[in-house]
C-alpha cells in the first residue's frame, strides 16, 4: 500500500513525457513542412530533403540507446542487479527500432537522390553490421529462459558491440563514403548547410525523438519488471497450490 | 515516383515503426495485466519463502 503514491506519481511522469515527445513531434512536422524552407529550391532539396529531419535523429537515438545498452551492461556485470539489466534490455529493442528505422529512410531517399537503393561504403555497412549485432543481442536473451545467465551474455554483447557506434559515426571522415557528414550550420560562402528555419526543425525533431526514446524506455522497464512481478507470483501461486493439496490429502478423516 | 512521394513513404514508415512499436509495448502490458488477474487472490506463500 505504500507504494501507492510513488507508483501513481511515477505513472503521471510518465504521461506528462509521453505528452511532451508526441507535442514536440507534432511541432517538428510543423516545422519542418512550413518553416524549413530554405532549401526547397536548392537540387536535390524541397519534399525529398525533408527525410533528413527524421533521418538523422533516429540515428541519434540509435547511438543514445546502444549508449543506454554499454553502461547498463557494464554496470550489471559489476552489481548482478536486475534493474541494470531490464533498462539495458529495453535500451537495446529501442535501438533496434531507430536504427531499423535509419536503414529504411536512408535507402528511400538514396534511390532517387544517388540512384540506387544501397551502397556497400563504410557508413552503410557499419550500420548494417551495427544492426545486426543488437537483433543477435535480443536473439540471444529469447535463447535461455533464465534471466541471470541471459543478462550476463547479453551484457558482453551489448559492450562489445558498442564498439561499432564510433565506428559508423566517424566512418564518413575516415573512409571515402558517398554518405553526406552531419548537418552543419549554413555557410553563406558556397550555400551549404543549413539555414535558421532548417537548424530550427531539425532541432525540434531530435529533442521529440530524444523524449520519445526516454518515454518508450520507460515504458518498457516497466513491463519488464511487471513481468518479473507476475513470474514470482505464478511460481509462488504454484508452490502455495502444491502445499495446499499435500496437505488436504494428508488430513486424517475425523472420528477414524 | 516524385520527391514527395518518396518523402510520403519514408515518413510512413517512421509513423508505422513508432506506432507499431508503442502498439506491441501496449499489447505486453496487458497481457501482463491479464495474467496478474487470473492470479488467485491472496494467494498464501510457500513457507520457503517465509
């Protein structure tokens, strides 16, 4: 019962979070349909650039979560204490999602901008790679349904395939890539970058994105410990329910 | 296909992967929810655990 209060609290931040990342969103799709029209005249800008300001901030939220996924792993391989491992777990489906979500705007916007759907450069391929790793790490944890053991391999996963996170963003400066480097501000020189407007929407977009990904995290630590909840109560249910019979079988008839 | 409706597409996409993942997250809370229900109520402790 004294949880109450706390539970209630927590469940109206959450709510509140969940209002701010879908208000945000609404505003970035403001924005970036009726304000972030510098470009729009530009080759290769207008409706087609506009892929960008979703684009790029699932990417970021991909790097954020596989960053949720390394410190929590580390810090569960340190303390064994399961809350390290559920936020590393949901931090790691999260990933997967935004980084799903890169691989497949990014192509639609290379078929008509480079005129093929895919490129083997360094940026792609190490996306891909980083991809792959974290479906392997959420394959890995459906193997074993004991959640020490799973948590402890699924850790070393997770740190390892950090590893490839600074390798897909400085992949453009270290390699030649047809992969364009990161937004810049705009550079009146040679008309590059992007204007007030475009820095604008793109900024509103990445802050909606970010609380998106700390309203989904929460969301999912939650179900992950009522999960846990609801397993203890079931095995207690069981054992209380074996007792129960054992010793209505082993109560002696009265007046025998 | 024009520019904007490549734009269309793409940004279908995103809208179906954020709601159909926030459409599974809902879908696990409940059956969680349903699960905690068909509980028995009360239920005693194994004096293991006690």
């Amino acid at each position: 019962m004294a949880a109450q209060p706390s539970t209630s609290r927590s469940s109206r931040n959450l709510r509140v979070l969940g209002v701010a990342a879908w208000g945000l969103l609404g505003l970035s799709l403001i924005f970036i349909f009726f304000v972030a029209r510098e470009a729009d005249d530009y080759p290769g800008g207008g409706p087609l650039q506009r892929i960008f300001y979703f684009h790029v901030p699932s990417a970021w939220v991909a790097y954020l979560a596989f960053a949720v996924v390394f410190i929590s792993s580390i810090a569960y391989l340190r303390t064994a204490e399961r809350r390290w491992d559920l936020l590393a777990h949901g931090s790691a489906e999260i990933g997967v999602l935004f980084t799903s979500l890169v691989l497949i705007t990014g192509p639609i916007w290379a078929r008509p901008a480079w005129g093929t759907w895919w490129q083997w450069d360094a940026r792609l391929t190490s996306t891909l790679i980083l991809w792959l790793t974290y479906l392997g790490y959420l394959f890995l944890r459906s193997l074993t349904r004991d959640p020490a053991r799973s948590g402890r391999l699924a850790a070393v996963v997770g740190i390892v395939g950090f590893l490839d996170v600074p390798i897909v963003h400085f992949s453009v400066r270290w390699w030649r890539t047809l992969h364009p480097s990161g937004p810049t501000p705009a550079d009146p020189t040679n008309s590059s970058g992007l204007g007030a407007g475009e820095l604008l929407a793109f900024f509103t977009a990445l802050i909606a994105f970010t609380l998106l990904f700390a309203w989904f995290l929460a969301m999912r630590v939650r179900i992950g410990r009522l999960a846990d909840e609801v397993d203890r109560l079931e095995i207690d249910a069981g054992r209380a329910s074996r007792v129960l019979t054992t010793e209505a079988t082993e109560v002696p008839v009265a007046g025998t | 296909m024009s520019g904007f409706g490549w734009m269309l597409v793409a940004f279908g996409c995103v809208g179906a992967g954020i709601a159909g993942y926030l459409f599974s997250l809902v879908v696990r809370e409940r059956r969680l929810e349903n699960r905690l229900k068909a509980l028995p109520l009360n239920t005693p402790r194994h004096p293991a655990d006690s």
